[in-house]
C-alpha cells in the first residue's frame, strides 16, 4: 500500500470517526495526524468514553471498510 492509499484509508476512517463522534472537530481528528491512540485519547477526552469501547468501535469501524 503506498502512501495514497494510506492516506485515502484514513480519510475514509476519520469520516466515520466523525459520523459515530458527532461532536469533534476536523482540527481535532486531524491533529491526531494519522495517529489512532491519539484520535482515541481526544475522543476518550471529550465524550468520557472508556479507552477499550472506543478501541472496539474503531475496529467495527476498520471492519466495516474492508467490505
């Protein structure tokens, strides 16, 4: 994969973040830059969700992409 399409997948990613965390920022998704701990602690921050429950949805969400 190169970095086109790494970047497309995370864009891809990042819009269904934003799609299940209503409330954060384009500034807030892309401060994390690619990073997923980062985006989760910002989520984790801002809503109070736990650290395991966003892991799981970002992996629903991950799963959901690969179809």
């Amino acid at each position: 994969m190169n970095k086109d399409q790494r970047d497309g997948k995370w864009d891809q990613f990042t819009a269904r973040v934003k799609q299940t965390w209503g409330d954060l920022t384009d500034d807030e998704v892309k401060k994390a830059e690619g990073n997923k701990d980062e985006l989760i602690a910002r989520i984790q921050e801002k809503y109070g969700d736990s650290k395991e429950s966003i892991a799981k949805k970002f992996n629903e969400l991950i799963g959901d992409d690969k179809s």
